[in-house]
C-alpha cells in the first residue's frame, strides 16, 4: 500500500535540500527521493556560493543533509522514481524498489546532465581542468592559455567572453561545424585564432592539470584548461511523462514566483527549470518551491 505523504520530492541535490528544509520547518511530511548523482560530482570545488567557496560539492550536501536530519517529518529515499501518475487528488510516485507514495504535491529537482565532449582522456579532466561554466571556474584559471571546445558560433561565442578571463584564448571546432562569417571576423578582432582540425586526445599532468591537446595530424597545442559549449539534458523524463511544458531550450516551464510547472500540483526547481544553472540558484528556488508548496496546501486546507 502507497505511504502517504503532503509533498514528494524527487532530487536531492542543493534544489531539492533546501526546499525539504523549508518544508520540514513547516511541519510537511516530506518523501526525499534521491539517487546520489548530483551535477556537478566531477568538480572539486564550488565557487561563487556565498559563505561555502571553495568546499567540495559532497560535503556541501553532506552538511545540508546533516542540517535536514533535525526535521523528522522529512524522510530521505535512497531510490530512483520511475513513474508518477496522477490519482485523484494526489499523485502516485513509484520508486525502483517497488515503494509506492501518494503525495498532494510533488517537486522535481532532478537536474541536468552535461553533453560532456567525447574526447580520449576528458574524463580524469573534466571538473579539474576542463570545465563548462566560466562563472564557476573561468575565476580560477584566469591569464592562462584556454582552450574553448565547440562547433559552430556557440563555440564561438563562449571564445569571445572567455577573453574576460585570459587574452590568451585559443578555439578549437574539431573538425565539426564551422564559424559564420562574421563570428569568424569579430574573433580575428579579439585575436582569437581557430583551430579546425580534429583532436585525437588531451593530456592532462598527475594531478588533472590540462597539459596539452593532441591533434590528429600530430601537433600538440599545449593548454592548461578548456571551456567547452556542447549542452546538456533533463536528468529524468518524469516531467515529459507527466505533461510539464518545455521551453525551447529544454528547461521545464515554470511560474517565476511559484516554481509551479504547466500541470497543476507538479513544481520544478534548481537546474531541471533552466534558469541561471548555479548552485545559489537552485537553492533559492527550492526555497521558493517550498514556501509556495506550502501556502498551497494551506489553502487547501482553509488555513490560507
Ligand atoms: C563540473 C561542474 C561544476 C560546477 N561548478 C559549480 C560551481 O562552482 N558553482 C555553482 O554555483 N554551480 C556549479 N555547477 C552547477 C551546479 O552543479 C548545479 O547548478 C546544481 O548542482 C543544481 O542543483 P540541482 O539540485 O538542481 O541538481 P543536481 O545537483 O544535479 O541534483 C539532482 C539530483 O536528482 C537526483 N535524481 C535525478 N533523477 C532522479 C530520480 N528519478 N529519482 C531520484 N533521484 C533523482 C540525482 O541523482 C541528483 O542527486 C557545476 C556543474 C558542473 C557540471
């Protein structure tokens, strides 16, 4: 028999953290569903959150899981939702594990995952030395030589603003689609050269420092870190599944003040909704997510 709860949430990450705190601090009976594989796992460090620079990603949500746990309406679910369906009044969420929840409301914090390049030795680099966000990370290898990994004038432009943080930017389209005409003039402009040819491998030094890019023709570029621009995608299809509006870039459609998606009861937060993709973000969210879940419950209940 389906456990009853007031609100499911599904991803806990720092979105769905901070909206289980809020709502624990109102008394909610809370599912937390999670499967341990935040965004940003790869990288060593967050920047830019205010009071937390510098710390690994584990032991922020480490600590936030440890502030969580004073809640004791709030129940934490190592398990994978796989459906979500609406019944009656509520929703039934299923876990892999075969668990069954009837919740009033639910919230998606289920995240992205990053087209990370598919380049021969990216993988002990990326999230040291290879990165996608110049917010997070262009702050830390600034004045060094940057490669920027991307096809087309997307490529192209994350060149252009990465001269913010270095003038020693180099592009490189690996062989894929080329830059426009006009992109190609404003980056001779800035001085940023590209590079057409296809890449066999980066290599990288002991501790995941980018050394040098391998081409197929067998130059070496030497590099000490590469931005790259190839995308990312929703981290679960439970939103597509239950109806939620995309926008054109993929993000989940939400109400700027309540998170709530297009279908009624279902709320979307942190990086799923595709707004600035920071971890202040998504915090931020959560907590509005949280306070708008709640005073919906409370007019549902008379008490709003
Ligand atoms: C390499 C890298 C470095 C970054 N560095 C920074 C930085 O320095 N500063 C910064 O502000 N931002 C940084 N970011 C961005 C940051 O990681 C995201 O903005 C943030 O993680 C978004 O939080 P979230 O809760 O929305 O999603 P996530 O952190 O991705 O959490 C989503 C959670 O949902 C779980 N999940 C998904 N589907 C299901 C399901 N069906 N059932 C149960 N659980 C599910 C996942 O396992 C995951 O734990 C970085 C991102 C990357 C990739």
């Amino acid at each position: 028999m389906a456990k009853v709860c007031d609100v499911a949430i599904v991803g806990g990450g720092a979105a769905g953290l901070s909206a289980a705190i809020l709502l624990g601090r109102c008394r909610r009976h809370v599912a937390l569903f999670d499967t341990g594989a935040p965004r940003n796992q790869a990288s060593r460090a967050v920047h830019g959150l205010l009071g937390h620079e510098g710390r690994a990603p584990s032991e922020l949500l480490a600590i936030a899981r440890i502030e969580l746990a004073r809640y004791e309406t709030v129940t934490p679910h190592s398990d994978l939702v796989t459906a979500i369906n609406r019944s009656g009044s509520a929703f039934l969420v299923t876990c892999e594990s075969g668990s069954t929840f009837s919740a009033r409301k639910v919230l998606l914090t289920t995240g992205l995952i990053d087209d990370v390049p598919c380049l021969e030795g990216i993988e002990r680099l990326y999230g040291r030395s290879v990165h996608h966000c110049p917010y997070c990370d262009g702050f830390e290898h600034r004045d060094q030589p940057l490669a920027i990994y991307g096809s087309g004038d997307k490529g192209a432009g994350l060149a252009l603003m990465m001269k913010q943080w270095s003038s020693d930017v180099l592009l490189f389209t690996d062989g894929q689609a080329p830059v426009s005409a006009d992109m190609a003039e404003r980056l001779e402009q800035q001085s940023i050269e590209i590079c057409s040819e296809q890449i066999a491998r980066l290599e990288g030094t002991e501790d995941s420092a980018l050394k040098g890019i391998h081409l197929k023709s067998g130059r070496v570029i030497e590099r000490s870190a590469m931005f790259f621009s190839t995308g990312s995608h929703q981290g679960s299809n439970l939103s597509e599944t239950l109806g939620c509006r995309r926008d054109d870039k993929g993000g989940i459609v939400t109400d700027p003040v309540t998170e709530e998606s297009s279908v009624p009861g279902i709320y979307v937060a942190g990086d799923a909704s595709r707004d600035l993709l920071l971890v202040a973000v998504a915090i931020a969210e959560g907590a509005k997510a949280g306070v708008a879940i709640n005073r919906a419950l409370l007019r549902e209940d008379g008490l709003g």
